[in-house]
C-alpha cells in the first residue's frame, strides 16, 4: 500500500486546508534538485491557469470583464514562474 505525503495549503485569510497525495508522486514531477514544495506550487499554478483560461476563452457567451481581467493577470504570473506565456506552453492563442 502506498503512503501518503501531506501538504499544507494557507490562505492570505490565514485558512488553511491540508492535501494527502500518494508519497512520490510529487517525485515523479521534480527535476533534480528540486523541492517538492516548489513542485506542489507550480502544479497549483499551472491548475489555475488552465482553469482560468477555460472560464476567460472557452465559456459560453463571453466572460465578464473581471474574470478576463483575472485571466491576464494568471497569464502574467504563470509567465514570471515559468519564464514561458501560457500560450506558448497551451499552444494556442486567442
């Protein structure tokens, strides 16, 4: 049976939710070196701005303007941790 490693998530609010993945599965994902915290955090990232991107371009109907502004500033940060634009890393544009 496999173990489980667990991740601590904290919200600027002070919230926070604990996460149990299967132990070595942050491995599988980790370049040499690498902290499986930093791992962790850029699966987050790359999670919110697939989503982002999905509810911004492909909703039905359009996005209100805060949710493409929102988007924009995911593609921008997405862009600082990455040093690559989403679109590049999608491989399509809008």
């Amino acid at each position: 049976m496999v173990e489980t490693e667990t991740y601590t998530i904290e919200g600027p609010n002070g919230d926070s939710e604990d996460i149990e993945l299967p132990a070595g599965l942050v491995d599988i994902f980790a370049e040499q070196g690498e902290e499986p915290t930093s791992v962790v955090g850029d699966v987050v990232v790359q999670a919110f701005a697939q989503q982002a991107h999905v509810v911004a371009h492909h909703s039905e109907g359009g996005a209100p303007a805060d949710i493409a502004e929102i988007n924009e500033k995911m593609e921008d940060l997405f862009e600082d941790r990455f040093g690559v634009a989403l679109s590049d890393a999608l491989g399509h544009s809008h």
